[in-house]
C-alpha cells in the first residue's frame, strides 16, 4: 500500500511564501495577529481598544473562528472594517486564508489591522500571517501554567497581554511568577496587565499600539 505524506516543513515553507505576500500588500500598515486560547478575552479586548482609538486610526479586523460569526458581528458594532474567516474546523488561521480576506478589505483606508486567530495556544504560534506583531493573550482565570505549557507563542510574540486582572483576588494565579516565566522564555517581551471588562491596564496597551504605529509610518515614509 502507498501512502502519501506531506511533511509539515513543506506546508510551513508553503505558508512563508504566502506570509511575504501578505506582508507586501501590507507594509503601509501596522498589523497584530493576536493569539489565545479560547475565553480569554481577544474580542472584548478588540472592542475596547477600538473604542479607544477609533477616533485616532482606521482599524480593520480580520476575524478567525471555527464556525461562528459572532465574534465579527461584536467587532462591527464598534466600528471597525471586519472580515470574517470560517476556519470549518481549523484550529489556526494560515497565511493562505488571511490573504484571501485582505480582498475584501480596502487596505488603503487602514491605518491598523488587527488579526484575531482562533482560539488555541499551539496551531496559530507555527503560521506566520504577514504580520507586524504577534501578541499572546492570557487570563489569569486559566491559571499560571501555560508560558511552561506552550512556550513557543510566548518565543514567537512581541507582547503578551494578561488579561482579566480584575479576577485574580478569586485565583491562584500569581502574577509575579507568570511574568519571570515568560520573561525566562522571551526576555524582550513586552507585558500589559488589562482587565478588558474595567479597562484597567487597556490604556496602556494601547499607548503601544500608538508607538508601533508611529513607528511603521515613519520607517514608511523614510522608505
């Protein structure tokens, strides 16, 4: 009996090739692909920021999930450009799916584009989008273990962003030992400690997300 195999290298060097055209069609714009596992927060999180600085950029969303468009529908009503991905199953979004949505987005009237993957710390941290910054989001509601867990999307990200702090009086999390165990894993990472409910660390955040996008058009321009 034969049987065929496709090597994971090949599907991932596949993806990479896709990855650059996307990262082309969007070198005027600061992209974020945020990772997380499912119920920590991403669109709450998305929805806050994006009432905080709507009035300052033009933010486009490129919505990831399994079957559901509820999460888009969310992003809609905050007043973002949204494009919803269907993964059928999927467990990531690739570079593949991700360009076929920038065709239904006007990226000329985006300033920032937020890619909120599917709900899983392992498949999405492996597939480069074309992304500026991966951002790796946790709640302190799912408990300390998983930069040991999942280490590789805490390697890959820029930021992470511990989410749900206004819970952590009823948790065993604690927040010191979480961060020294991501820091062991990335030392140059960047952490924000938000609750997306109270909007408590959000502004912070966001004052990133205001530098990286100065950041992107000064190096546009200079180009």
């Amino acid at each position: 009996m034969n049987v065929k195999v496709v090597m994971a290298q090949k599907i991932l060097r596949a993806n990479e090739q896709v990855a650059r055209e996307n990262r082309e069609r969007l070198a005027r714009l600061t992209t974020v692909n945020l990772i997380s596992s499912p119920g920590a927060g991403k669109t709450t999180l998305l929805e806050k920021t994006i009432i905080t600085l709507r009035d300052e950029f033009r933010i486009g969303v490129v919505e990831g999930d399994i079957y559901t468009t509820r999460d888009a529908e969310r992003i809609a009503g905050r007043g973002a450009a949204v494009v919803q991905i269907n993964t059928g199953g999927l467990c990531h979004l690739d570079a593949n799916m991700v360009g076929r949505a920038l065709d239904q987005l006007d990226l000329d009237r985006l300033d920032l584009l937020f890619i909120e993957n599917v709900g899983n710390l392992v498949c999405p941290a492996e597939f480069d989008l074309g992304e500026d910054y991966k951002t790796a989001l946790l709640s302190v509601t799912e408990g300390g273990d998983k930069p040991t867990k999942y280490p590789l999307v805490f390697k890959e990200s820029h930021t992470v962003v511990i989410n749900k702090s206004d819970l952590l009086p009823y948790t065993d999390f604690d927040m010191n030992k979480v961060q020294a165990e991501i820091r062991t894993i990335n030392p140059e990472i960047q952490i924000f400690v938000t609750s997306a409910t109270t909007g408590e660390g959000v502004e912070a955040w966001c004052l990133w997300l205001r530098e990286i996008v100065r950041r992107k058009r000064e190096g546009h321009a200079a180009g």
